[in-house]
C-alpha cells in the first residue's frame, strides 16, 4: 500500500485534480472582453433524402476500403497493442529461474536467465503485491480489487481465496508454505482507513486462520521471519508491529512518529528487522530486542522497500527519487548506489545466488543490476507509464505522449518503437502533428516544436504559468493554439516561436480546436464552450455557458462543433448555433474525435470506455473496453486517450494502464 498511495498521489499528479487558483486579468492587457450572450439551441429537421444517399454512398465505400465508418464501426476489432502496463511489484523465485513482474494488467513471467516472456497471468487488475512458495511452484498475487489468488506456475491454472475489500498490498509464505498472510484495510470511513487488516489463510484448503487486530491504517507491508514463528507488519500509522503466529498475540511495537512505513524484512538468519518509510529513512533493529541498531537518511523522497542479500550482508532500498541504493549490514555505511531509472521505483528483488538485483521502475524499464560491478545488467523496456496523449504523424507512425515525460514513435501497425524524445519533465498532455512539425505540450508548462522525420526539437515556448492541458496548430500551420491551467488560451506565431495573443479564458482551459477552415478556435474550459476568431483571438460566440466543459472538436468538414461536459455529449451547427443532438451516459467524458470521413464521433469516457456514436443520429455504435478483463476501480480517475489515422482505417486509444489498442476493420 505504500506505492498505492503513491499511486493516489500520482493520480492527482496524472489528473490535475487540484485547481489553481483563479487567474484575474492584469491592468493593461487585453483580456477576454465579454463575450456576447449564449445562442439558444433548437432542434433541427432529420436528415434529408439527399443525406441518406451520401452515407449510403460512404457505406459502401467504408466497406471497400476498411475505413472506420458509422456502418463498419460495430465491427471494430483489436488489432495490436504496445504496453504492458506499469509495474507496482516484483519477485524472483526461490531457486532463482524465474521473475515475476506484477503490473497494471496482470502478471509477467520472465526467464531470469534470457529475460524472454515465459507467460502472462491475466488478474483482472492491477497487481499490488505477489510472492513465490518456498518451493517456487506457486504464485500468489493480490489486486486492487481485495482477491488473492493462487497459480501454479507450470501451467497457470488458478485457485481465488477471498481476501479485503480494500486491496491486498503485501504478501509472505510461512517458511514451510503452509500459510499466508495477507495485508490491507480492514474498515474504511470517510475519514480513510481506520483499522488495518492482517490476515493469515491456509494455503491448501484457502481458509482463513485467523485476522491479527491492532494497526489504524493502512497495513503495506508484511514478512514472517525465518523460523516461521514471528510475522512482522508495516503500517502507515507509522509502527511496525511483531506478532506471535501461534497465538495472533503482538509482541512488539516498533513506532517511527511522523512517518509512515512502507515496507518491512527480516534479514536470511532472522537477527535483523529492516524498515524503510515516507520520510527517506531506512531504520534497522535487532529482531529479537527490538533495539534500534540504524537510522539511514538513505533517500531524498519515499522510501518504498527494503530488501535483505541472500547472506544478509547487504540491504538495498528502494526510493521515490529513482535511486536503489545498497548498505552494509549491520554497519549502514553506504556500500553502493545504483542509478539510472528516471522516474520513482517502487519494487526490487535479489536473484536467489545475491549476484543480480532486479528494479521496477515507473520509467517503464525493468533492470537487472551487477553487484559485484554496480552495473546494469540487463534491461526488459514496454512497462510504460500512462499514455496521456496520442496523435498519428501519418498512417504508419503513431506518437504517444506519457505521463514520465517522454514522447515516443511507433511504426504502425507492428507498433514497434521508433524512437523516443526525452525534453518535458512532466507528463505529455498534448500532441498534434502538423506537416512536417510535431508539437507537444505537458505538465511542465511548455510547448515543444520537432522537426519531422527526424525529430529534432526545433522551439520551447514558454508563458504559461500552469500545467498546458492542449495545444493545436492552425490548418494554416502559422499558428500555435494553447490552453492551460493557467486559465489563459495563447495564440504563438509557428516560424518565430513568439506569442503573439493571449485570452482570458475565466477558468482552467481543458481542449482546443481549429475550425478546418481556420475561421475560430473553440475553447473548452471551466467557464464553458466558446468560440473565438481563429487568428484575432476576438470573441465570437458562447456555444455553452455555465458547465464544465472537458472535451471541443469540429467536424472534418467544419460544419459540426461536439463537446462534452458532465454526463453528455452535443453536437451543434456551427453556422447556425442550433443544437442537432445529445448523447448522454453516466460518466464523464473527456476526450472527443471525429472520423475522417465524419460519420463517426468518438469519445473517451472517466469510466474507462471509448464509445462509438453515429455522427448524423446520436446513436451508439460501439463500446471498446480497452480492459480485457473487466474495468478496474483505479480506472475512474484515468482518461482515455483517442486518435484516428489519417487515412480513416484505424483507431488507437491510450489509457492510464500503460498500454495503446490498435482498432480496425476486420
């Protein structure tokens, strides 16, 4: 649970969930003047006999040509996927052979020795924890959802023993196999977990043994000694608590005041205890006494786990700040630090002959360290971190923007990667390819040029004083459009770089698009959807005031204007004003694209589906759940990221797991 709550925070970090302050327009600058009332809306006529024979037309010719069309899209399959999604734990097996990686979508089997896919267990979520049997042939894995399940690893058959409602986030066999104890929350309030869960199950019948009561939080950590008598818990109500196993009984309470602990070991022989916690520190114990032997300030940010060398002679930490650092036992001096992930690791695990430490990181890479020489290794890539945009550069070329800050190329259909641009310090929110130029925008509050096909950065345009939520390039290709949340929309001049508007939005500014034509450039922000003169920046018309508006796009021919807010989806004339249709779900949706041929309206919705709407009738085509599995709970503060191809036949969908879908025709 320590890198859950990690999580939690990075899903406010991933989300912007926290709003900046509002942003009043300064004396001497031209600011959003008023903008002119709000048109009301009325329904129009249906469809004319002329209309119907157009998409007859474009029917027959989606079908010919494998476009993504109102009549083919309830055909849609998946035809490729990049991805494994992002790592949360990790172990080797006892004798060495095998590593297990738990991620968002499930579990990965690598040969330790190759590093090639042995198998994928599929969870139905991500997986939080998981630990070997002493005698490697089974793996038990917990998930967000509160399940533990048992798999033999041979064949990957599986058993389910009930576990928390509220997750499991830490998991040991007893020396003999025996038993299994399990750690989560056991009652959750308004006011956030309010008593620990520790439980302890029998392996071969699956029942529970007995619950070990004590902890007020949330219990993230969980080891038996070596002997198989004591079992030691992590919480971050700030203790590490040692139970008696026989009896349930708490021996010891090792309490660390201002911290929480996020993760506990006992040394190979049982004399030390080890803990690593919120605040940077390392502390070691003598297991028996309790007496406090070190107190390591070993990194800058959380500590996440702590893990004893087979011969107990070294104990590595893990850290927030992407370092693994390794410390003399019992001494603490430091012995070695390891470097090179870019981003927090929250999970490592030494190979059973202490020769090779392996590390999870949310840089997307899985690592193999030498100790002997401090190097790396080995390396196993495609554990990314969220997809936070998408855009095609041209049909074989897809850009994904994630939430470590990197852009990355990838050959399509093989989804191959390409290429990766490293610049943004925080996650991508926005690409947008325009001839020969790729623009990306992100969380660091900029704006990047590349040159296409080489992808050389070109301009960083700087001014917004918030996280830059999107960016678009005028048809044109002289002008850069972008929104913050900063609550300002800047026009910038392309050849020069140099900003050349800036409006006043009253509110977070979420989506941006230019009208085909050029002619305006609509906004959706918290003060609604408007539009505004594509070059002048002038306002022109509020579509829609007084909601929240999350998602703006035009159709291809620029007669359409869709957005979305809370629960629904409309569709307006755009010469008119006049409202032609709603789509409304029980979710929110936050990212919204049309087909090339128009006929088609995609959306990305907060529940975690990309549904599919006819674009001339407002029905629903098609529901893509890029979730093979089912929907997680951790998905609803994700959104979806969508884009078509340019040539119509395919639709890519990026999502907060860590992986892109490749939709088409089949």
């Amino acid at each position: 649970m320590g890198r859950a709550m990690a999580f939690l925070g990075l899903l406010l970090f991933l989300t912007g969930c926290i709003a900046p302050a509002e942003t009043p327009a300064p004396a001497g600058v031209t600011a959003s003047p008023e903008v002119s009332p709000e048109i009301p809306f009325t329904p129009t006529a249906e469809a004319t006999e002329a209309a119907l024979l157009q998409a007859t037309a474009i029917a027959r010719r989606a079908a010919e040509e494998g476009l993504i069309s109102a009549s083919t899209a309830g055909t849609l399959q998946e035809i490729g996927h990049y991805g494994k999604g992002w790592m949360a734990s990790l172990a080797f097996s006892p004798d060495g052979s095998r590593l297990a990686v738990g991620t968002m979508l499930g579990v990965y089997l690598y040969d330790a020795a190759t590093q090639e896919e042995i198998r994928f267990l599929p969870t139905g979520s991500s997986v939080w924890s998981l630990a070997f049997s002493p005698d490697g042939g089974t793996l038990a894995t917990g998930n967000w959802e509160g399940s533990i399940h048992l798999w033999d690893v041979n064949t990957g058959e599986k058993r389910r023993i009930p576990g928390y409602a509220g997750g499991i986030f830490g998991l040991a066999f007893s020396l003999d196999g025996t038993h299994l104890a399990a750690v989560s929350c056991a009652q959750r309030t308004d006011r956030g977990c309010t008593r620990g869960g520790v439980g302890l199950w029998d392996v071969a019948t699956g029942k529970g043994i007995g619950r070990l009561e004590g902890h007020t939080d949330w219990v993230v950590g969980v080891a038996f000694s070596p002997d198989g008598r004591t079992l030691a818990t992590a919480s971050q109500d700030g203790s590490v608590r040692l139970w008696d196993v026989a009896t349930g009984e708490a021996r010891q309470k090792l309490e660390m005041p201002g911290a929480e602990v996020r993760s506990v070991a006992f040394s190979p022989d049982g004399t030390f205890l080890a803990a690593g916690t919120s605040d940077g520190v390392v502390r070691l114990w003598e297991a028996d006494t309790g007496k406090t032997l070190q107190v390591i300030t070993a990194h800058s940010l959380e500590v996440n786990q702590v893990a004893f060398s087979p011969d107990g002679r070294l104990l590595a930490s893990a850290g927030d700040d992407g370092l693994v650092r390794l410390w003399e036992v019992p001494g603490g001096q430091a012995w070695r630090t390891l470097q090179g992930h870019t981003w927090s690791v929250p999970a490592i695990a030494f190979s059973s002959d202490g020769r090779i430490l392996a590390s999870a990181s949310w840089d997307g890479t899985l690592r193999g360290w030498d100790l002997a020489s401090g190097r790396e290794r080995w390396r196993i890539g495609a554990h990314i971190l969220s997809v936070t945009s998408l855009a095609f550069a041209q049909p074989s070329l897809l850009v994904l923007g994630l939430a470590d800050g990197t852009v990355r190329l990838l050959d399509v259909p093989a989804l191959r990667e390409r290429n990766v641009l490293y610049g943004h310090t925080a996650a991508v929110r926005a690409l947008f390819v325009s001839g020969g130029m790729l623009v990306s925008a992100g969380d660091d509050q900029t704006i990047r040029l590349w040159k296409l096909p080489g992808v050389a950065l070109q301009k960083v345009l700087r001014g917004h004083t918030a996280e830059v939520s999107c960016a678009v390039v005028s048809p044109d290709g002289r002008w850069i459009a972008s929104g913050s949340k900063d609550g300002t929309i800047r026009l910038w001049e392309t050849d020069t770089g140099r900003e050349a508007q800036k409006i006043y939005a009253a509110g977070q500014v979420h989506d941006l698009a230019f009208s085909p034509d050029g002619a305006f450039l609509a906004s959706a922000s918290e003060a609604g959807v408007h539009l505004w003169g594509g070059t002048s920046g002038r306002p022109m018309r509020a579509v829609r005031e007084n909601v929240v508006a999350q998602a703006v796009t035009f159709s291809p021919d620029g007669s359409l204007l869709a957005y979305g807010s809370s629960g629904q989806i409309e569709i307006g004339d755009v010469a008119t004003g006049s409202l032609l249709r709603t789509m409304l779900r029980q979710a929110n949706v936050l990212e919204l694209a049309f087909s090339p041929d128009g006929t088609v309206l995609a959306s990305g919705w907060q529940d975690g589906l990309t549904v599919l709407w006819e674009t001339r009738t407002g029905v629903e085509l098609a529901g893509l759940v890029g979730f093979p599995y089912g929907i997680p709970l951790e998905v609803a503060l994700f959104r979806p990221v969508i884009a078509f191809s340019p040539d119509g036949t395919l639709l890519a969908v990026g999502s907060w797991d860590g992986t892109v879908r490749l939709w088409g025709c089949q």
